[in-house]
C-alpha cells in the first residue's frame, strides 16, 4: 500500500498517543518513518505488533537522570520508549562530546526497542562526531551451541563523518532481527533456513516456532556469540540495568550510546578527509562482475532520498491492516 509521507507520520503519532504524550509520539513517529522511508521494515512500524506493541506502553513515570559527569550520563527510562529516550541520550552525547571530547550515555529500563542503531549514530557523525551505539533487548537468542535464548537481537552502529554524509554501518548480532519474524508471522511466510530454533533445538523455517525458540548468531558461530555477549555487558550489568539471568528487569532495554571527537586525535577536518579517501580506495576496488561495491548505509538513503522526491511510502499490506493504518 502506498501512503504519502506526512499521512503515515500523523497516524502513526495518533495511534502511540494511546499511551504517550504527543511529543513523545512525534518523536517516535519520525524514527519510524524514518525508517520505512530507508526501507528497513523490520525496524520500521512493525515494532507497532507483535506481544508487546509499542503504543502499549505504560510508563512508571518522566525519563529520570540517575548519574551525571562532564563525560557520562546514566539515564533511568522509566519505561518510556526507548526511541525517545534514545533520541535524549543521542543528543546528551552530542553536547557532552562536543564540550569535552567523549561522551558515554546510558539508558536503561526503557521500554521496547529503539530500532536502527544507524538512526541515531548518523545524528552524531552529522555533528561532525563518531557515534557508536549498542543496546541488549529480551532474550531472543541462543548463544552458540546453546539452545535457550540468553541474549535479545544485540545490535551495534557506527557513524563515522566524512567530507560528503556520513557513513555509517549498524546490525543485529542475531541471524536475523525479532521483527523480521514478526513480519514473516504477519505476512504468513517462512523465514530462511539457518536463522533459527525452535523451543527444542531443532531448526526452523517456522517463524512463530522461532518465536517460541531462539534465534541464532549471525554467523552462526562463537564469534557472533562474542560480539552479542560484549554488548549486552556494555548494556546492561555497565549500566546497573538487566542482563541474561537478572529477572529484576527481565523485558527492559539498555543502550549504550558513545560520541568522539575527533580533535582528541587528528581533528575533525582531517578525520573526515582520511575517510573519505579510505571510502574512495574500497570503492576502487576490483569486482568480480564489474559491479558496484555496497558501501554500508548507501543503498538506505538512495531509497530515502527516492521516498522523499515521490512524497509516499509503500508499506506492507499485512502491517498496514493490522494497526488500522489507510492510504
């Protein structure tokens, strides 16, 4: 289904106004819009399904500063969503790292998932910044060998700026993302083979048995279980928050938000110049078939930029049904 850009932002702010005030709303509204406009739909209004719906939120109160430095800032979300607290924490970076060169934010206690870890670390690399965030979620998937789940989705980004936009690179530490089964339950369609297990170890193409199961790494291997046990520390126990076995806060986020400047080193007008001839030199590069080599976070703002000329946006049919959401 087609719908035109400011029509989906307004209903989607109308339907998390269930729960949420109208600024955290439009907040929300715009980081998914944002990502259904860069094509990345299991990150996008599908986080509005599913068990625990965004809009269903009932927040324990206002998003409360727990610790505060000149270089860090541990964020109490109260439940809040986790995209608008994790616009707050971006921005707390931001100011911190510009002022003082680093930055680490925490949140923890948020509620739901944030999304794109590329959303929010492009916000940093804009401001002429590196970004790196991390974040640790419900548990979703085994580690490896492993047949419960232990870790949630576990994702990273990484924003780097450069003398044209920035580049930035993020991805789930699982196989595949808990809304893309999410999605595939809702569309009526398999998952692919090697993305999980259900509740006995066996694999699945099922994506509701996966639900019940676990996920796996996302190379299937010790390595990926590395880099999904290394966030969920920087997540959680860094930040006080929840972890594999803590059922304190067994269905909370954390995240991790962390900005450099790059004048503790080079300087940001170099940083960006020696990027951009590092992007330049992996663009050059041979290609067996004379094709283009995908640079990360490219192809997600051609297709935003696109949206953005055409006005709408083609969001799943299925999606569209069940949250109430026309043309």
């Amino acid at each position: 289904m087609n719908i035109a850009i400011s029509g989906l932002r307004s209903q989607i702010a109308r339907i998390l106004q269930k729960n949420l005030t109208s600024e955290q709303a439009a907040v929300v509204a715009d980081y998914f819009v944002w990502a259904e406009m860069t094509g990345n739909t299991t990150q996008g209004i599908v986080k509005m399904m599913g068990t625990e719906p965004i809009q269903d939120i009932v927040p324990q109160g206002k998003v409360a500063i727990v610790k505060d430095t000149k270089l860090s800032q541990i964020i109490d979300a109260k439940r809040n969503p986790a995209p608008f607290v994790s616009q707050i924490a971006t921005e707390v970076a931001i100011q911190k790292a510009s002022e003082y060169g680093f930055a680490i934010i925490g949140v923890r206690n948020a509620f739901s998932s944030n999304g794109a870890q590329g959303y929010y670390v492009e916000q940093i690399a804009d401001a002429g910044l590196i970004g790196i965030m991390c974040s640790r979620s419900p548990a979703s998937a085994a580690a490896f060998g492993g047949i419960d789940p232990v870790f949630g989705t576990n994702p990273i980004g990484f924003g780097f700026p450069t003398l044209d936009k920035p580049i930035v690179f993020d991805a789930a530490t699982s196989a595949m993302t808990f809304y893309g089964l999410v999605l595939a339950k809702a569309r009526g369609e398999e998952i692919p083979e090697n993305m999980a297990i259900d509740s006995e170890g066996n694999p699945t193409i099922d994506p509701a048995a996966a639900m019940d199961g676990a996920l796996l790494p996302f190379d299937r291997s010790y390595k990926g279980s590395g880099f999904a046990m290394a966030i969920e520390t920087l997540a959680g126990p860094l930040l006080g928050g929840a972890w594999v076995d803590n059922k304190t806060f067994e269905e909370e986020w954390g995240t991790v938000v962390i900005a450099i400047d790059p004048e503790l080193t080079v300087g940001r007008d170099e940083l960006k110049a020696n990027v951009s001839d590092m992007l330049d030199k992996i663009r050059a590069a041979r290609t067996r078939d004379g094709g283009e080599i995908r640079l990360p976070s490219e192809h997600a703002r051609r297709r935003y930029a696109a949206a953005k000329e055409r006005g709408y946006i083609e969001i799943d049919d299925a999606v569209a049904r069940e949250l109430g959401i026309a043309a």
